[in-house]
C-alpha cells in the first residue's frame, strides 16, 4: 500500500455530508466527472438539492436504462458480402467509432464503463480486422457492463474478436495454444501470479479447445467437437474433463475470491485512485462475492461511498484524452457534431488513446503515462482547433455559455473565477494563476474600460475574450486533472 493509500481513513460505509465533508459543487464535479465526462453548470446545481446516494443511482439507472443504438447493416457481414472490403471497413469502423462517441457523451456513464471494460478485455482491430467482429465485440462489453462478471467472462472468450487477437482459433487438441489462458488467468480473472501455475495455463487452454469453426474472414467462429480435446485436465490441483463452461465453472469455484480482488482493484485503480488501498479492495471484493459477481451492487456500493467522496481523491487523477476532449463538451455544452466527434476520435488516437486499438493486451496504463510532453501540447492543440472552429462560425455561443456560468456582469475578475471554477475540479491553488487567467481574459481591451466599469459581458469581444481564456485555462495543469 503507498502511503498515499495509508493517509485515506475513509471506508465503504455511505458517504454522508456533514460540516466537514459538505455536499458541493466539488464534490458533485468529481462525481459526474469520474461516473462520465463531467457535467454543465444547470446540472450541478440541480444535483445540490439531492442526496449523494440518490444522485448515484439516478446516474447509474441512466446508464442501465438507456436505449442502445440499433445494430448497422453489415453487424454481421462475411468478407463475401463487401464489394470494396478496405474501402468499406475503413468507413463501418469509424461510423461505429463514432456511435460510441456519441454514447459516451448522452448516455455517459454506460459509455465510460464501456471504456472500462474494454481496456480491461483488450482485443485490437488490428487483430481482427473486420467491422463484424468489432461491432459483436463492442455490443457484448455494452450488454455485460451492468452484468454478472462470470457470465461477462465465458462470453467475453468466444467473441471471434477475441479469438483472432489472442490465437483462440489456434487452439485445438492437436496443437494448444495457451495464449488466452494465459491472459485469462494473468489479466482477465486472477492478476499476475496470483494463485495459479503453468500446469494451469496448459489445461484451461486444452479445456478452451475446439472454437476454431472459421470459415472465411468476418464470419461466425463456431464450435468443432472434432477440435476440442475430451480428455482429463489438472487444474488448480483438480482433475476432470473440463470444458470451456466448466474450466469457468472451475475457476470461480476454486479461485472466486482472488478474482473479486483482482477486479475490484482494476475499478478502484480507474475510478476512484491509481494508488491502491488493498484493505479497501479487500472489503469490496466481499460485496463482489456476496452479490455472486453481480456488478451493479458494487457499482451503487463504491461509487455512493466515503471513500469514493474523500476530499483527498478528488482530483488525483490525470484526465485520458477522451476525458480531457469529452470533458470540455460536456462541462460547457457548447456544440458538437459528427465532424467534431470525428476530431476528437483522432487527437485522442493522436494522444495514445485510440478506441478499439489499446497498445496491448494489458491495455492504456493510463494516468501519469497521457501527459509526456508531446502529448500534453498535442491534446492543447487538438481542442484549441475546436476553438477556433467554433468561433470561426458560431462566435456567439462563447458569450451565451458565460453568460450562463456567472452572475457577474462586469467584474472579470470574479468571471474569470467563475468559469474556472466551473471547468477545473478544485480551482486554481495559486492567485497568481487566476491573476494570469484574468490577464488572458481582458485581452486587448484596454484597462480604462474595466477600471470605469464600462465593460460588460454584452461588448463585442466578449466571444473572443472567452475562447481566449477556455484557451489559457485548459492549458493549465489544474485542468488536467480529474
């Protein structure tokens, strides 16, 4: 445990505002910002006048709740049905990229477990190459994020994305391929040398034997009797003629509360703090095993918890570049389109986070590995092009958006504070931060004007003075942090 785990006291009991841990705007702004991409300046004050743990179930039942978007034409081409197949699979996979950028953005919180879950059963295009096999991939992790966690496993192996990116269709009981009983065991379930050998590895891979019914490129992998291997398997001191349902049967049977562990520390890792408290993951594991891997108990539980609402978590984390680009969009509800969501899929991609592509099969390591300093001045550039875009062709919204933001009229000062109070978690520390955010706010507006009071948030410049400061202040480090 790091000792910034050991400073944490707070548990898994139900946070409850008090005195000293009030129900604020802070805190709602970590809420929605670690639950989905942030939220505007209405809804925060909206969520003041509710309960925290009312506030979490409404946002996770959202989630639940949301219509999913309807399967595209070719959900299950072969490559026989493509008249242009590298033409064709460029177009399909972008669309649907941008099907789940929309998620992301209306139904957020399905959309950012989906995230989740994908960098946790990584399988890359790149792999599999077909549309099909992306879309069938992407559909389960959405149909099994609210789920039973066993269940999401034994389906999540016979995905055909998952059998090419990790030599399932490899596997038969003539030539084992352990790959992905290595990476079920290692990633996927128990966690790096966590009670399980190579004897292991090499009889759940022959348990896995036998989906290798491919028959061209894009079409469903079936099940071959003929390929999978009948006979006696030991695994984890057991012996018997273990089947794919019954290696998984196995595996949580004989290691279920390694595996609620493992888990429950890669969701407390992603949403709450990359510094691990293993008593804390311990004592939610047990809500894991008591619930029988039911995800969604676990969900209301961390999420509505003292631990996820500790003053010393909020903002301890560095924004991905989906959060840093999503973030932005949803805090100003300024506006977007399939152009944009098509930017920002490729500064994301350009800032080492590209959907359906994580670098390998251990996913985005995420936090301190997004802000090099290559990428920290690609992901400025990438939303000052948005910026630019906007005032290019809609320069108004920028004063519509302050105007909404702060009772100030003609005080840059506390206007400036407003807005970067609004889209930074904690503010600015240093005064002379927000003094330099003001300085970018006045621009060239000459001094006497806001010395008379003459100034106001009518003037022309306004739209420029804005963009200007969304500018400077989503340069600063405060902003990068969620």
């Amino acid at each position: 445990m790091s000792t910034a785990a050991c400073d944490l006291t707070t548990g898994l009991a139900p946070y409850s505002p008090n005195a000293e841990n009030p129900w604020n705007e802070e805190r709602i702004k970590h809420l929605y910002m670690r639950m989905s991409f942030g939220a505007d300046h209405n809804t925060i004050q909206q969520a003041l006048a509710n309960q925290p743990n009312t506030l979490v179930n409404s946002i996770i039942n959202q989630g639940r709740n949301a219509p999913k978007a309807a399967a595209p034409p070719w959900a299950n081409w072969a490559l026989s049905q493509y008249s242009d197949f590298q033409t064709q699979l460029q177009e399909q996979v972008l669309s649907w990229a941008l099907v789940w950028m929309n998620d992301m953005l209306t139904n957020s919180f399905r959309g950012k477990l989906t995230v989740f879950w994908h960098n946790h059963f990584v399988t890359k295009l790149e792999a599999y190459a077909c549309p099909s096999y992306m879309y069938q991939y992407y559909s389960l992790l959405e149909n099994h994020v609210f789920g039973n966690f066993k269940t999401f496993v034994k389906e999540i192996g016979k995905t055909p994305a998952m059998l090419l990116f990790l030599n399932g269709v490899q596997n038969t009981r003539f030539e084992p391929n352990e790959n992905y009983a290595r990476e079920l065991l290692e990633l996927f379930t128990l966690g790096r040398d966590n009670g399980y050998t190579q004897q292991d590895i090499a009889g759940a891979a022959r348990a896995l034997t036998g989906w290798n019914g491919f028959t061209e490129l894009c079409a469903p992998i079936g099940f071959v009797p003929l390929l999978h291997d009948p006979g006696a398997k030991t695994i984890f001191g057991k012996t018997g003629n273990y089947t794919y349902d019954g290696l998984h049967d196995l595996l949580f049977q004989e290691r279920g509360t390694e595996i609620a562990r493992h888990i429950c520390g890669k969701l407390y890792e992603w949403f709450v703090s990359p510094e691990r408290d293993e008593e804390f993951i311990n004592e939610l594991a047990e809500e894991l095993l008591a619930n029988d891997f039911e995800l969604l108990p676990v969900y209301r539980t961390l999420f509505a918890s003292e631990r996820f609402f500790d003053e010393k978590v909020i903002g301890n984390m560095i924004k991905s570049p989906l959060d840093y680009f999503l973030s932005f969009l949803k805090t100003t509800k300024l506006p977007y389109n399939q152009d944009v969501l098509t930017l920002i899929l490729l500064q994301a991609s350009e800032n080492g986070q590209l959907i359906f592509n994580p670098p390998d099969v251990k996913g985005w390591p995420g936090n301190k590995t997004w802000v090099d300093t290559s990428r920290l001045t690609q992901r400025w550039l990438g939303l000052e092009y948005y910026l630019y875009l906007l005032f290019g062709s809609q320069p108004d919204l920028y004063a519509l958006f302050i105007k909404e933001l702060t009772t100030a009229y003609n005080d840059p000062h506390e206007i400036t504070a407003d807005l970067v109070k609004h889209v930074t978690i904690k503010g600015f520390d240093d005064s002379r931060q927000l003094d330099a955010a003001v300085t970018a706010f006045k621009w060239e507006v000459p001094q006497n004007y806001f010395d008379e009071g003459s100034w106001n948030l009518d003037w022309p410049t306004v739209p420029a003075q804005v963009a200007l400061l969304l500018q400077f202040v989503t340069r600063t480090p405060e902003y990068q942090l969620m």
